[in-house]
C-alpha cells in the first residue's frame, strides 16, 4: 500500500507543475517569465503541496524522482523525456522549478 501512496504523491506532484504550466500559456504565450515556475519554498508546500510532508527538501526529492522514472523507468522515454522533465534554473535558495513543455500541448483530464 505504501508504494500506491507514494505513487499517487508523485502523480500529484507532477499535475501541479502541468496545472501551472497549462494555466499560464492560457493567459499569454510562454515569453520567459517565471509565473509558470515556482520557487519551492516552505510557503509553496504548505499552500500548494499540502498533503506532501517533509518539506522543500522532500519535494526536490520527488522531483528527482519524477525526472529518473520519465529517463529511465520501465518504458523509458530516454532523451524523448526531455520536454516533460521538471527542470530548475536559479540560485539554490531561490531554484525555480517548471516543465518546459508548451502549455498549449498539455491536456489535462479528470
């Protein structure tokens, strides 16, 4: 049961990176702004990641996570992950992190 639930954290965490990416290009075409790419920070956990526990350093650890299964999972995606890793740029207290993926060809269901 415990993997299920640690499955369903990453699923989770990687939807509010797509949610993000896919809310801003619905304003304005991506033109190198940050509002898509959160710093992760104890205030972006506790407001946007809640039911993750064990703060900024569990989420960058997801986020490896994430972007180890997209390269070298089961069905891996190798260097076609690419645009679907999430990726930081940005000084270490202040990292943002965000897929680069366009927005426009991200289509989220239920």
């Amino acid at each position: 049961m415990a993997d299920k639930d640690a499955d369903t954290r990453l699923l989770a965490l990687y939807r509010f990176f797509l949610e993000r990416k896919v809310s801003h290009n619905v304003k304005s075409p991506c033109g190198g702004c940050n509002e898509c790419r959160p710093v992760i920070s104890k205030a972006t956990v506790e407001d946007c990641l809640p039911t993750i526990r064990g703060g900024v350093e569990r989420v960058r650890a997801m986020i490896s996570k994430i972007n180890r299964v997209l390269r070298e999972g089961a069905r891996s995606m190798g260097i076609a992950a690419e645009p679907y890793l999430i990726r930081s740029d940005g000084p270490r207290n202040a990292k943002r992190y965000g897929i680069a993926l366009d927005g426009k060809n991200i289509r989220l269901e239920g």
